[in-house]
C-alpha cells in the first residue's frame, strides 16, 4: 500500500535532548512537509522541500532542522534550541502537477517533553 | 489577523441536519482551498477541494467559494454523529502548484444522536 509512514508514533524527550523524526513515503510524491499542531490549534509549517538536497523554512522553523538525501525521505529533528517541543508532529508529501498542492498526511507523532 | 481563520467552535448539531462550516482568509492571491476532517488523535484527511467561485458537491459534502468576499465555507448534508470531528480549513498560499497551504485552527463539529 502507498503511503506515508512515521515513526516513532510517541516519544518521550528529556529537557537538553535532540531527538529526530523519520518520515517516508513511497508514494513518488516531490514535495514534503512538515507541520506541527498544538491542542486546539492548526497546523503549522516547520520545513518544507520541494526536490532532493533542497528545503526552506516554514513559519516556525526555529529549533528545527531537516534534511533531504532521498525523495523518500524527510526526517526532522527537534533540537534542544526548541523551546516548548511538546506536540503532534505531522509530516505530509504531495506530487506537484498543475493545478492545486493536495497533501498527504502521515499518522503523526506525538512528542512529549518531560 | 490570521491569514486563515475559523470559528473553533464546537458547532454542535443534530443528526440528520445540515452542519454549515465557515472560513475566511486575508490572501487575495490565494486560489486553491480544502476542508480536511480530523479525528481526536488522527492525522488529517482530505474530503473536499475547491478552485473556482460558486459549489461544488461530492455527496453530502459542498464547499462554497467566494473570492470577492474570502470567504470558503463547507456544508455537510444530512449529519451523522461520524461527522463529529474537527475540520480544518487550508489555503494555497500564493498561486502555483507549489504554494504551501496555511491551515486555520479548526472548527470541532458535534453531530448529536
């Protein structure tokens, strides 16, 4: 089945500690994403990246990097520079064509700073 | 302002009535919209897109669109209690297939039995 998988679903994180998200999808999708969602809350941009070896900032990229090696692939990484790390962590991928940006979500992963 | 917003709501209804939903956005250059469903603790899905000014239905479901006024709305027929979730308006920033969609904070719906 295609689609978009990431892990871990829950992670625990201690005050100081990185700690880094995977996101895969085998959908053949260019453009990846990453959202975060606080309780009751939209989402917002963290990073985005459009092609192999190439990615931009989103609204709230402070405290958080990404990379892009593989189209598959586009973990991020929460860094202890993030101040309140708390929160659903959704990636997304879509196949730019002509026409709309219509995403596909993961299940998300749930990060919880103790 | 926001650049997408929506009443959070909970909008609460009864089964079998219509649930209106509402969403205003601030970027005129905006022109792809969509209504994403989300259950507590589940990621969101995609029922709805709309590009053009005016209706469009996919079956109890129809988005509203109106440019002039941004204003994007998503009406659900016939509301069952597995309605009951929270909906999330998204538009594409700028135009282009690569605009990044900015999502407003959701409206949670209840359908009562």
């Amino acid at each position: 089945d295609g689609g978009i998988t990431q892990s871990p679903k829950y992670l625990f994180r201690k005050e100081g500690q990185n700690v880094t998200l995977s996101c895969e999808q085998n959908l053949n999708h260019d453009a990846m994403y990453w959202y975060r969602q606080d309780p009751g809350q939209g989402l917002r941009l963290i990073y985005y990246s459009q092609i192999v070896n190439d990615f931009q900032k989103g609204d709230i990229a402070e405290g958080y990097s990404v990379s892009r090696e593989k189209k598959e692939s586009f973990p991020l990484t929460v860094t202890s520079a993030q101040k309140n790390p708390t929160a659903f962590y959704l990636c997304a991928s879509s196949l730019i064509r002509s026409g709309a940006n219509v995403l596909t979500f993961g299940a998300g992963s749930r990060l919880t700073v103790l | 302002q926001k650049e997408v917003e929506q009443n959070s709501g909970p909008l609460s209804v009864p089964e079998g009535a219509i649930a209106s939903l509402n969403c205003t956005y601030s970027d005129r250059g905006s022109q792809s919209f969509f209504w994403y469903r989300q259950y507590s603790g589940k990621s969101p899905e995609l029922i709805m897109s709309i590009y053009s000014n005016g209706d469009k239905e996919d079956g109890r479901f129809t988005a509203q669109l109106n440019k002039a006024s941004q204003y994007v709305s998503l009406l659900i027929r016939d509301s069952q209690p597995s309605d009951s979730a929270t909906y999330l308006c998204a538009a594409q920033r700028g135009s282009g297939n690569t605009g990044k969609l900015i999502f407003g904070q959701g409206t949670t719906l209840q359908v009562k039995p």
